[in-house]
C-alpha cells in the first residue's frame, strides 16, 4: 500500500513511465489514471507504454499525489469569516474522478453554495476548500465577508428593499388582474348584448319569412281550383280511378327505437285526370290534411320535389322522433302496384290458374328434366325479351329482400308481349332462377296468386328469419313506378 501523504514528506522527483517497468506495474498506472479502463489484458508492454505515453509522469506515484496535493494546498489563498480555512477558487479544483488526464469538470460545474442566503444566493460555487468539503456563491461570500454589524445592516436593508419591490409587484398584478376583469366583463356584456340583437333579428326575420310565406301560401290556396280543396265524388271514387292518383302515407322510419313492420302503407286519396291538378293536390294535402291536424302556417317540409323524368310531385317532413308524413302523385295505373297487401277478393290461392300449370311430380325420379314443361322460349328468353331499354308489354321481376327492409328494390328480368307467357315465365324464374340455388322439389311456397282484376301472377318464398324470394309480373309502364 502507498503511504500517508503528510506536510513532513519529503518530495523526490517524481518517476516516469519507462521501458525498465514491468507489466504489471504499467497496468497498476493505468488503473491509477482511469479505474474504469477496459482492454489491458489485450496489450502487451509496448502496448501499454504507448498508452501511457513513454515518459510521462507516473499519477501512481507518491511523489505524484504529493505534487498534486501541493498544489491544491496553493490554489487556498483566499480567506473569510464565512470558513476557518483558506478559499480556493471553485473554477480551479478539479473534481475527483477517472484519472485527471480524464477530468473535464471543475467544482464550479457541480458544486452548489452550502450558505444559501434567501433570494440573494447565486448557487453556483465560486469559492471552494476541498478539505472541508465546503463551496460559496460570490454573492454569499462577499456579504459573509462582512462585519456582523455591516451584515445585518445589509441584509436588513436588501430585504427591505425587496419587500418593497415585492409589495409593488404585488399591486401591479392586481391592477392587470383589475383590468383583465373589467375587459372581461365588458367583453360579455358586448357579447350578450350582441346576441340579444342577433336573436331579435333573427325572431323579426323569421317572423317576416312565415308572414310571407303564409301570405304566398294564402294566395296560391286560394288560386286553387275549388275541386283540389274539396274534390268531387269522382276524384275520390277509389275502384274507377281517373289518370294520377295522390296518395299519402304515414308511419316511422327504421330508426331501431320505435317499432318498426316495413315501410308505411301507401293510401288512396284521389285521383285526377291531369298532372298538373294532381300536383297541387299534393300541396294541399300535405298541408291541409297532414295526420298531426296542425294549421298549415304549423307545418313545414323537408322535401319538395319533383321527379325530372315522371313530373310527379313528392312531399314529406319528419319532425324529430315522430312520424313521416309524406303525399305525392303516381299514375293510377301504376298505384295498385305499390306495396301492398293483396285483398283475398283479389287473389286466386293454391295451384296456378291463370294460365297454364306444371305437374312437376313426374321428374323426381330423374326421368325428365322438370325444366322441359316450359317452352324454349320462357327456358331461354330472346334478346329482346331481355332488353331491359326497351320492355315489351308486360314485365318480369324479381326481388330478394328482408320482410321489414325500408326499401324493396324490383330488379327486372324479362318481359313478353303476352300475359300467359309472362305468367309462365314467373313460374320458372321462380323455381329455376332462386338466389339460393335450391333444388326444384326444396322450393317451399308461401305465396302463389294470380290477382283476379289484373291477371298478373305472384309467388314468394321466405327463409325461416331470411329474406324473401318474390317473383311477379306487371305492366312495363309501370314498371318505374314499383319502387316509389
């Protein structure tokens, strides 16, 4: 072991790193520069002497640590009331660590003041003794180099003097805080005022608007012929309909809160010979009419068109978690087409009458193909039986939906010139053109009529809880119309 650095040792000079060393003692130096190296086990002699640098004092040495403590002992030249012992400069110690050819930082860097007067220390070390362990700001040297009288009387005089300027801050933040608030307050009342106007004007506008409005409806109303308001016993006769019926509905949407069994039935309300009455029936009803019983002035619309290409008026409105009211126009052709129940007066039950049937009993034991009872023609239409722009009399069509869907589309399959081919032509789609590619004899039929005022054939097939399978034929110019 080294001995004891004491102010009796006498210093010799101090050796050098040199070849005469032996292994061992030149990694004893390095790891009395740095105790963190790594590697020296992969260095031979020269290795390590070229690391240390030939010639370069040995920081292992007593003489070394002697030097270096001599040193430090030198840099304490400054005194004080503050410490028994001689100052250093906190910017001059070095700080202890790996070897001082490694040491970056100084005191100054790390250390922090132990005096700590409030508000008036600096923090960082600027004076230091290393033996005691003890570092001082500037700030707090200088006022502990002070007598006790000169120190009290400073720091009575330094806190006085902050006090004061804390007292004025004090103020000044209450003042801004003052102001802040009265803008404040003076911003809301802006703001309300404002918004008092704004809800006045927008009150007189749309009180104006509806005054307007009522005026203009008030008006149109009483250009209307007097049979749109009250029509007469043949504009409301139901079974000999006149060229466009207006019909209203009413009932909730799907909105998975109130109960819902599918689109609301559509409901005869009159018929008229031109479109242009129809149309402004429509108004009227929507307004006069509507199933609340409110005033018209009460009522307002959410939609009012009219179709581009049919010309027929729709109206309807849905307040929020009510009913939709809606009233339009469809030619009366095409009306007992909508959804609908059939009437039992007007449907034939069970097996097919309204043309020719098919006994399909003989082909379960695979001898004849079930799809020969039809002709070529219904099996395989023609082209212009196909020819979805250019419909020939009555048209086929099919629709796969669920029973309680908001909207049933009708896609078109064929059509024909004669009702008994087009009927037949049913048939097959029906068991032959299923969506669920079931076998002939794994059809089960729910529905099959023919309806008795207009000869058209129906037949439904519904899954347990799936969709339904329709098939059915209808007019071709009325065909637009199904989806209405």
């Amino acid at each position: 072991g080294s001995k004891p650095i004491t102010e009796s040792t006498h210093v010799d000079a101090i050796p050098c790193v040199s070849s005469s060393m032996t292994i061992a003692q030149l990694k004893a130096e390095c790891k009395a520069r740095n105790p963190d190296v790594k590697g020296l086990s992969k260095l031979n002699k020269t290795g390590l002497i070229a690391h240390l640098l030939d010639g370069s004092e040995l920081e292992g040495s007593l003489e070394w640590r002697l030097k270096a403590e001599r040193e430090e002992q030198e840099l304490h030249v400054f005194t004080s009331r503050c410490h028994p012992h001689p100052l250093a400069k906190a910017c001059h110690i070095k700080m202890p660590g790996p070897g001082t050819r490694t040491v970056k930082q100084t005191r100054a860097d790390v250390a922090t003041c132990d005096v700590g007067h409030s508000r008036l220390c600096q923090m960082t070390a600027f004076f230091s003794c290393k033996k005691s362990d003890f570092d001082i700001c500037k700030t707090c040297y200088e006022i502990e180099s002070l007598s006790d009288e000169q120190k009290g009387k400073f720091l009575e005089e330094t806190y006085s003097e902050l006090r004061r300027k804390d007292e004025e801050e004090r103020k000044r933040q209450e003042e801004r805080h003052r102001r802040w608030m009265e803008e404040e307050r003076l911003r809301d009342e802006i703001y309300e005022r404002e918004s008092k106007e704004r809800e006045a004007r927008e009150q007189r506008e749309s009180k104006e608007r509806k005054v307007k409005r009522l005026k203009e409806f008030l008006e149109e109303f009483e250009a209307f012929p007097r049979h749109l308001c009250k029509p007469n016993s043949e504009n409301l006769d139901e079974d000999k309909k006149l060229k466009y019926t207006v019909w209203t509905s009413w009932g909730y949407d799907r909105d998975y809160f109130h109960s819902y069994d599918g689109p609301p039935s559509k409901k005869f309300n009159s018929s008229f010979n031109t479109l242009e009455e129809a149309n402004n029936r429509v108004q009227y009803v929507f307004y006069a009419d509507n199933e609340w019983e409110l005033e018209f002035d009460e009522m307002h619309v959410d939609e009012d068109k009219i179709d581009r290409s049919k010309g027929t008026r729709l109206m309807c409105v849905r307040p929020d978690d009510m009913e939709r009211w809606t009233v339009s126009v469809i030619p009366s052709k095409a009306f007992d087409f909508l959804y609908r129940e059939f009437d039992d007066q007007l449907k034939t039950v069970g097996s097919f009458r309204g043309g020719e049937t098919h006994d399909f009993n003989s082909g379960e034991d695979g001898d004849v193909d079930p799809r020969t009872k039809f002709s070529k023609r219904i099996r395989n239409p023609i082209q212009k039986c196909k020819n979805a722009g250019k419909k020939l009399k009555y048209t086929i069509w099919t629709s796969n939906e669920y029973y309680k869907d908001d909207h049933h589309d009708k896609l078109f399959n064929s059509s024909y010139d004669t009702l008994k081919e087009a009927n037949e032509r049913v048939e097959f789609v029906f068991y032959f053109e299923n969506p669920w590619e079931r076998d002939l004899y794994e059809m089960h039929v729910n529905e099959d009529f023919v309806d008795k005022k207009q000869g058209h054939r129906y037949m439904e097939c519904s899954l347990d809880g799936g969709s339904a399978w329709k098939v059915s034929v209808v007019p071709s110019d009325v065909f637009d119309y199904l989806d209405e």
